[in-house]
C-alpha cells in the first residue's frame, strides 16, 4: 500500500525512545516504555503501540507522572518484594525488580510483586512473558479507570481490570494469555471512534444503560463486562487483589485522583511469579512436559493456543520491519521535533 511506510523493530525503538527523552524521561525509564510500546506495534497489538505515545506525553505535560522517578526496591526477604514506581511508570518499577522476584520464587516457590504508586498504560503480557522466559508461570494483574458496570447494573464501578498468564515451554514462546475483564479494552473502543466506525453489539451500553454500538456514547456510558456476572466476579477479584489488598487506588479512586478518564490512571499492580519444579518436585512428573502434551492435544484438535497470532506478527515484523501509515510516521515525526508541544488541548 502506498501510504504504508516500513520501518525496523530497532529504528521504531530509538525514534520512540528519543521522544521521551526529549520530554523529560530518564534515559534507562524511557528505554524501558519504548521497548513496551514499540513490542505492541511489532506484535501488531495495535491498541498498545505508538498509539499510547499521545497518552503518555499528556500524563507528562499535565505533571501527573514524574519522568525522572527511581523505582525503589524493598525487600524484607520473605515472598512479598516491594517496588515504589515513586509516582512513576510501571515498566521501569517492573524491571528493576524482576530478577529480585524470580530468584524468590526459585528460591521459595510462589513470590509476589507489589507494584506501588505506578502509571500504568501497557499490555501485562510483557511482564508474564519475562517471567515465563525464566522457566517460572506468572500471573499480573491491576485496577484501572471505574469505566465498566458490573453485571446488572448501568454506571461505572469497575475497571477494565487486565489480567495475564504465562507458563514456560521448552524451545517455543511461552504460552501466554493477556485480557481486559471488559469486553474489549477501551483503547479498541477509542481506535474505533478515531476511525469513525461502529463498535460491535455488546460491547457497551450508553449513559441510559441502553446497548449501543457508537464508540462515543459508550466512552460517555459505561463498558461491560465479559461474559456477563464471570468477568463481573473476576473483575472484582482483581479490584481486590491489586486494590484493596495492596492498600493502592481501587478503579474508582484512581479516577477521582486524575480527575477524570482523560488521563492514563495511575495506581499500583500485582505480579506473581511460581516455580512450577518446586511445585511438582516430588510428583515425579516434569510440569513443563505435562504442558506440552496439554498443548499438543489443542494442536491435534485445530486449536490455536492464545498469543500465537501475536507471535506470527513478531517473526514477520523482526524479518521485514513494522508496517506504519503515513499519519503515523508524521505523528512520530511531530513528537521528535516538538515534544511536549506537539500536544494540542
């Protein structure tokens, strides 16, 4: 396509990287949320991918996140490890501890991570993939904006409230799952009002609790939940877990605290990484095989195991480059000349 320009995974994540420098990110933070959005572009999870750029920039210009925070480590030495993102970005907070939680869950079986005060934008797949790369399974979860109605109910409670899995595989990607308990993300209803098109059925009801199917009246509503009173239960398990729990900012406190949904939310986030060779030791049996004859039992019935069209992209786009559009490249382009002054109100 003519208004498609290719661009490779390293020239993305310098351009990208610059930009936050220039804005006033710290060098080693803004290395880490480039590598995050530009990984949603190479595996063409559009609504994570330079997408997020603008939000992030506006979080900067508005002072709502610091730029310059370290994340600081605490670490009493039992199975909760502690990170302060210090009203920073999660990634950094994230990978500054993550070798300190992986060696605690060989060492112990089960240790979590407490993410606090973070500003949370990204996809948790990033952060289960690490950990099964590690030969451990994981799960991250976090509290988001109050956008979704439970089930039954009309107005706004609950988050979009993601939640990821990864489980290690010998020689392959891990097997990786990674979902909003909404329906969709927000972002997937924000692309479709960008594009002008409508939104499926179900997605979301407008501010009468009456089902629609524009993007608008359903950012001006409320989101649903998946599967009915099941995403409306996990949801609510993940406001505890990674709120209530935590003592962090549950969805409808982190909207009060930003002020409203027009900036990403800031509040804190948990991971937990498990040694799945602790667990089986004395079963006798190799959990990592176990999963493989699992898995191979999906390919034998014409399954697609979650992440594997992710994973397609992610060959093609280290092989040939990413596909971005001539809006794109521009915006990108603006943001490298202008910085925080590329924003318009």
């Amino acid at each position: 396509m003519a208004d498609t320009h290719m661009i490779s995974v390293e020239t993305l994540q310098n351009r990208v990287q610059n930009i936050f420098e220039t804005c006033g990110v710290r060098a080693q933070a803004a290395e880490v949320v480039a590598q995050v959005i530009v990984a949603g572009e190479r595996d063409n999870c559009k609504s994570h991918g330079i997408y997020r750029i603008e939000g992030c920039l506006r979080v900067l210009k508005a002072g709502r996140v610091d730029g310059q925070a370290i994340p600081e480590l605490h670490d009493s030495g039992k199975a909760v490890i502690e990170v302060d993102a210090g009203g920073g970005f999660s990634n950094p907070a994230f990978d500054a501890a993550k070798a300190l939680l992986a060696a605690r869950a060989r060492e112990t079986g089960l240790a979590a991570l407490v993410i606090r005060d973070c500003l949370h934008f990204s996809a948790l797949w990033h952060e289960v993939e690490a950990l099964a790369g590690e030969g451990l399974a994981a799960l991250s979860m976090c509290p988001s904006y109050a956008f979704v109605a439970p089930a039954g109910g009309k107005e706004p409670l609950l988050g979009t409230n993601p939640m990821a899995f990864g489980w290690p595989r010998a020689g392959d990607y891990p097997y990786v799952f990674d979902f909003a308990t909404s329906v969709a993300a927000r972002g997937e209803i924000e692309l479709h009002r960008r594009a002008g098109t409508p939104i499926p059925e179900g997605w979301a009801v407008d501010i009468d609790g009456r089902s629609t199917t524009d993007p608008d009246a359903a950012l001006a509503g409320a989101m649903l939940p998946f599967g009915a009173h099941k995403g409306s239960a996990i949801s609510t398990m993940i406001e505890l877990l990674a709120g209530a729990m935590l003592g962090e900012f549950m969805s409808k406190e982190a909207l009060d605290f930003m002020g409203g949904g027009g900036l990403l939310p800031r509040h804190g986030a948990l991971v937990l990484a498990l040694d799945p060779q602790v667990f089986a030791a004395r079963s006798g049996r190799d959990p990592i095989a176990e999963g493989e004859k699992l898995f191979a039992a999906f390919a034998d019935q014409g399954a697609r195991l979650p992440s594997q069209r992710r994973f397609a992209a992610r060959v093609k786009a280290q092989r040939d480059g990413i596909a971005l559009t001539t809006a794109e490249m521009d915006q990108i382009s603006r943001f490298e000349t202008l910085g925080l002054d590329a924003l318009i109100d």
